[in-house]
C-alpha cells in the first residue's frame, strides 16, 4: 500500500512578513484507519521436534465483528473456529476447540504478521504469518475424507457381535467411542455404562450390586446394520448389550434429589458457533483433570459429560441453548469431581496462576452459570443385574 503523507493545518500567522505554518499532525493513513486483516493468512509452524506444520487462517467479517477458521492443513482438513480480535496492530486469535491462542504483530501494510502460538499449557512456538496477496497463490487444501455412509435414520441397531472382557487392572481413565463402524468401551465399569446409556447420573441409579461399580470392562463390536451409527443409535444398541448379556432390567421411579443447573451467566454465552458438521457425533474430551476441549458440541452434550464424568449428582441444561459450538474450559477440580471415570483428584495447586474452581471457570470462560438446586428426576431401580455371558 502505497503511503500518503495527510497533513492538517491549523492557522497561518504572519509576523515579520515571514508565513510560519503550525502543522498538527502529519500521519500516514495507514495509522489512521484500521489495517484491514481479512482475507488467508498462511505460514509455517516449526514445532520443538523439528516437525514443520503448515498453518492457514481465514478471516473474515461478520457484522462490525471479525471471525476466523484455523486449518492445519498437514494434519487434517477439519477447520477449527477461531474468535479473532484487532486492537492496532496487535491481533489475537483464540481456537477454543483445541486450546489454542495465537497472538501477532501486523507490519505497517498488514502484509505479514510475526508472532508465537501456543496450545493449553505448552510453550509458546513462533509463527509468522504472511497475507496472501491476488498474485500469490494459496496453499491447496486438503480434501475431507469420504464421509463414513451414517446408519438409516429408522433402523433399530443392536450388535452383530461383540467380545467383552475385564478391562487390564490399574487400568486408569474410561472412554466411550466409535471408530469407523466400531463401537469401543475402554475401563468402564456396567455402573458407568448404565449412566452413559440411560443418560442419568451415578445417584440416579439404585440397586446395582457392588461389582457394577468395580469390575471395569472392555467392548469391542460392530453394528449389525450397515452404516455408522449416530450417538443415540449406538445408546441403544449398548441398552441391548446390557439386557441381553449383564441380564439387565429395572424400573423407574421419581424422585426429588439435589442437582446442577447450566444456566447462562448475567454477561450472556461465550461460545464460539462450530464450522463442523452438526449432524456429525460432538467430540468432548479431557488433555487433563480440569481441562475440557469441546467440539461441535451441544449444551446437552455437555451437561450429559459433566453428569456422567465430573460432577456427584445430576446436571440438567437450562440455558435455552440449542446451537453447536466449540469451546474449552479449564479449571482446578476439588476432592468430589472426577469419581465418575475412576480418577482420584490430587490436592489442589496453590500455584498463583492455577485455573479457578469450576463455577468460576464457567463463568468467566464460557459465560455459563451453575447453580445448585432440587429437582424432581428419574431413579433407575435395579431389578436384576449378572455378570456378562461369555464371548
């Protein structure tokens, strides 16, 4: 961009027949008006392994507000909502989904920006970003892969076949997940599969023998239907598994027990919109005790981890919320959190700088509210529950 000299002049005296001219200001406009930074930014992230991994960050304009998509593109062609903000030259980009923050110089002609990224709590690694100009050519992206073909909307899925074993012992952490066709449990006790399926809480589910609660199993199997199921489908095809090999049955009663409510903070949600698919299964998982990545996400989807995972008692949504989004919450857990997934939380830090206790975090990272209250809700009574049958 060219530089125009604009000069403001502010009164002309004479004196001793000499012009004397005072001169305001004397600035270039590219001081004046805000450096416009929409458009591809592209530039290489060199890792501390010598790994280079190349970056592309699109922004764009929404309104009056900038918003932006991070691409890796070495590593996936999935794009990662990214909140963008410009003060001067200064720009900050926050990937919620990944934890990641990046924060940069603009040049004078916004035409590259220097500056460090960094992903939860690791170091800081150099970044600098070029604007890609008409003449310049973008990095190609890369292609998503075939979309998995999704289960009929109307099937009633149960498994073809699926092996059950004890889990290793010591085995720490449990994960519920489906990869590719297969629906994989890792570490999880019948107690923990019984809460997930049924979407209800440890103290919403009554009667279950002591072995429910410490005997943890692995289950590996395959759908009988063709396609990938959705979340709701693979639920009831472990609510099957449950029936047909542990002999499960119950039945419910209502009653009143202390809860959680999500509910929205007095500043409003802060919560970045997902770019993925919302037909696509949510992605929430922990990189530690006390630090969430949420992708593609619903309140619902939330609330149900925090029940299920972290909190001693059952979590219902009030936010009025209905949207996906990406985000991250981190926080310093206490002594009654975590006994969800089999993990006993060490004494809190007392380093200055250790994230706020959970209501504090949602608060001020998400804009979220959790409030204590009663409610009437469901209480699954067992009836009858076995081990499993053999393989």
């Amino acid at each position: 961009m060219d530089r125009v000299c604009v000069i403001f002049y502010i009164g002309i005296f004479m004196k001793n027949s000499t012009v004397r001219v005072i001169i305001l200001a004397a600035l270039s406009a590219g001081a004046m008006f805000a450096q416009d930074i929409t458009g591809t930014w592209q530039g290489t992230l060199m890792l501390p392994n010598k790994q280079e991994l190349r970056t592309v960050i699109k922004i764009s304009k929404s309104g009056d507000a900038l918003k932006g998509v991070m691409y890796s593109i070495d590593q996936t062609p999935q794009g990662f909502s990214t909140d963008v903000t410009q003060t001067g030259s200064t720009v900050k980009l926050v990937m919620p989904a990944i934890a990641g923050a990046y924060e940069g110089k603009l040049d004078d002609d916004a035409v590259s920006m220097t500056g460090n990224f960094t992903q939860g709590n690791g170091a800081p690694v150099v970044l600098n970003l070029r604007h890609v100009g008409p003449k310049e050519p973008e990095w190609p992206m890369p292609e998503a892969p075939a979309r998995p073909k999704t289960m009929a909307a109307d099937a009633d899925p149960e498994f073809d076949a699926c092996s059950i074993k004890p889990s290793k012992p010591g085995q720490q952490g449990r994960a519920i997940t489906v990869r590719g066709r297969e629906i994989v449990t890792i570490n999880t006790p019948v107690s923990y599969l019984i809460t997930f399926v049924y979407g209800v809480s440890a103290q919403q589910v009554q009667g279950a023998p002591a072995w429910a609660y410490s005997d943890p199993f692995d289950l590996d199997g395959k759908p009988a239907q063709e396609g990938m199921p959705n979340q709701k489908q693979m639920k009831v095809m472990i609510q099957k598994l449950l029936a047909d090999r542990f002999q499960l049955t119950f039945h419910r009663e209502k009653k009143e027990l202390p809860v959680y409510a999500i509910q929205l903070g007095k500043t409003g949600p802060k919560l970045t919109a997902s770019q993925a698919d919302p037909k696509g299964l949510p992605g929430l998982g922990f990189r530690g005790l006390g630090a969430l990545n949420a992708m593609n996400a619903t309140m619902a989807d939330f609330a149900s981890l925090m029940e299920t995972a972290v909190l001693d008692r059952p979590v219902v949504n009030q936010t009025g919320l209905d949207g996906h989004y990406d985000f991250a919450l981190n926080w310093t857990p206490d002594e009654t959190q975590f006994a969800g997934i089999g993990i006993k939380v060490p004494p809190p830090s007392d380093k200055p700088d250790a994230p706020p206790e959970l209501g504090a975090a949602m608060q001020a990272q998400l804009g979220l509210k959790l409030a204590t209250t009663k409610a009437p809700v469901d209480v699954l009574v067992i009836d009858r529950l076995e081990k499993p049958s053999a393989n």
